[in-house]
C-alpha cells in the first residue's frame, strides 16, 4: 500500500483494539479532532455497532482491551471542564465510565488489562478512583505500572498486546520539514506474529509523534515472511492508521477513515488477495448516544 498524502489524507482516522482472548475489537473513530466515537467489531461476521461519542480526546496508545473483549480502558482529555483529563474503565462500545480515575495532566494516564479481572493503570501507584472504589467489584484488581515492571522486567505495555521490542529508537527530534512536531532519529520497531502463519510477522516502525492534521503516533507497516532467522520476503504497507492480525490470521487495518481485513492466505498465483473494506466512517457525525442500562454495570 502506497504511502499517503496529506492532499489525499480523510478528516476521520481509525485506532482499534484486538481483543486477546475473543473475536472481537474495539475500534475509536476520530474526527473533528475533538470528536471521537466508540464502535464494537464482531470479527467472526464483520459487523460493526457504533457506540457512544466523546467530546474530548482519546490517547489511543494509552488504551486498553481486556482478553475476553468485554471491557475497556481509556484516558481521556476534555480540558475545559472540572476534571481536565481521566482514565476510565468502560463496556464497549461505550464512554459511560464504571471507573474514573480523575488526573489533570497528561504526564502519566491510561493503562491495559493483565487479565480479564486485573487492570494496570500507567502511573507510579494506584490513585484515587473518583468514588474510592466503592463502585468496583471485589474480584477486579487494579494495580500501576511500577509493580508490573517490578514483577515482569523487561515486558512492556504493547507485549500485553502481543507486541514485542525488536528495535529501541533513538530519542525524537524536531521535525526537519515540520510535517511531525518530533522525528526518531531512529524509529522504534515492534513485531507481531501471524497467530495461523507462523512464519508471517507484522512489523510497525513508531516514525515520530504528532503529525501536522494527523495522528499522535505516526506509524508505519511491514509484512515480513521469515525461515527461521532469514527474512525470505517482505511487502510494504506504509503509514496507516493501525494495523493487527485477527485470530483467523487475516491482517485488520484502519486507513482513510476506513476499516479493512486482508487474507493471508496465498492464491493460486502465489500472492495474497487484496483488502476488503468492511466499513467506511468517514461520513460519521457526533451524535448524543445514550447508554443502555447494561452499560453502566460491571460485567
């Protein structure tokens, strides 16, 4: 896929979250900038059910889906109001929070799931939940980033997501032609192995962050076929919006305010066929979406 141009780049962009356990994925649609909606992905029949919207932001590398794909952590920054940023614990695809954790800042925020009961929020210690946890069930842990590095070492939060460290880049730098607020020098590079396809790797190079009317974190793909530690092939993908494998081995993508899968598997003529596009939410409006009930309890 060829690189995109900021002429021909779409106002909505896309971020999902593969759940680990669960055919299914939590997709955050953006756009106006201060805008997003919340949409669940049935990944076993490619239907997508739109959710509630947010008038804020969403950090989506500071967002997490538990295993089983049934809840979801989020940090968010509205600014104007009381509580200027937050971490919540939501039922997708809703904002409705079961949890908040009010912050203020940016410095820290946000987390990812250990378990289907446990969260990890990113900050130094477990702070106060705006009502002292009295609405969190017993059987759910909460716990911070510094224990979790303490017990695990080297893991990281993407390797919650099946990602792991292949390259550290080297610290950013102002961009040169003021397309990215901070270049890497180096990007840093993360691989993820096809769960069908073992010798099939996803391969995303983290380029710099804040793009000029783009995302916070500019990435781009790489599928890579490796024999053993010999790379035999490889394709590009380019500068997407996100990118993972589903459970089945098909490659799932958000580009142009679009949502795609990719088979893998070869065709007869030994390549792969082309995307799928399973939904298109550029044409999307802001809309106040009142949650069920079942959205505002524990599941």
């Amino acid at each position: 896929m060829a690189e995109r141009s900021k002429q021909t780049r779409a106002s909505a962009r896309t971020f999902a979250l593969v759940a680990g356990a669960a055919r299914t994925a939590v997709v955050f649609r953006r756009g106006p900038s201060k805008q997003v909606q919340m949409l669940r992905w049935d990944l076993a029949r490619d239907v997508v059910t739109p959710g509630q919207w947010l008038s804020g932001r969403i950090y989506d590398e500071r967002c997490g889906i538990s295993p089983d794909g049934r809840l979801v952590v989020y940090f968010a920054g509205k600014f104007k109001t009381k509580i200027a940023t937050f971490t919540a614990v939501s039922r997708p695809p809703y904002f409705t929070a079961l949890a908040l954790w009010p912050d203020g800042s940016t410095w820290g925020g946000g987390g990812f799931f250990e378990g289907n009961r446990r969260l990890i929020l990113n900050y130094g210690r477990v702070i106060t939940e705006l009502h002292d946890h009295s609405t969190v069930p017993p059987d759910f842990e909460i716990g911070h980033i510094t224990e979790y590095r303490a017990r695990r070492g080297a893991n990281t939060p993407e390797s919650s997501q099946g990602w792991t460290l292949t390259n550290r880049g080297v610290d950013g730098v102002p961009g040169p032609d003021s397309t990215m607020r901070v270049v890497f020098a180096e990007p840093w590079t993360f691989e993820k192995q096809n769960p069908v396809h073992r010798r099939l790797t996803l391969e995303r190079s983290w380029l710099g962050m804040f793009e000029v009317n783009g995302p916070g974190s500019v990435c781009s793909y790489r599928l890579v076929e490796r024999s053993g530690a010999i790379e035999r092939s490889s394709e590009a993908l380019g500068q997407l919006d996100w990118a993972d494998w589903d459970h089945d081995g098909s490659l799932l993508f958000g580009a142009d305010g679009c949502l795609f899968r990719r088979s893998m598997v070869a065709t007869r003529t030994g390549g792969r066929p082309s995307a799928a596009r399973i939904a298109d939410l550029r044409a999307s409006v802001f809309t106040n979406v009142l949650p069920p009930d079942s959205a505002r309890e524990w599941p």
